[in-house]
C-alpha cells in the first residue's frame, strides 16, 4: 500500500510542476521543472519498491 501512496505523491508532484510551467504568471526560474522531475523520481521509487506483506 505504501507504494501506491508513493507513486500518487509522485503523480500529484507532476501535476503542480505542469501547472507551474503552464501559468504565465508564475516564474521560479526553472524550478518547475526540478518538481516535475522529483515527482518522475518518486513515482518510480515507489513503482519499484516491494510491499512486503506479514
């Protein structure tokens, strides 16, 4: 369960970097797209981690 939880981090990461480069009100000077990669990179640690049950 805990990896689902990681990749919709992941996923919700990528939404609000998309929305920040989309919106040409807002320029943090490239940072959106450094939130668009960390949400590529959590989704993926949690794509990969293994839930292990007891």
């Amino acid at each position: 369960m805990k990896s689902i939880k990681l990749i919709l981090l992941g996923i919700s990461f990528m939404i609000l970097g998309g929305i920040l480069v989309l919106d040409t009100a807002t320029s943090l000077g490239g940072a959106e797209y450094i939130i668009v990669l960390l949400g590529l990179i959590v989704s993926i640690i949690g794509f990969l981690k293994d839930d292990v049950v007891s």
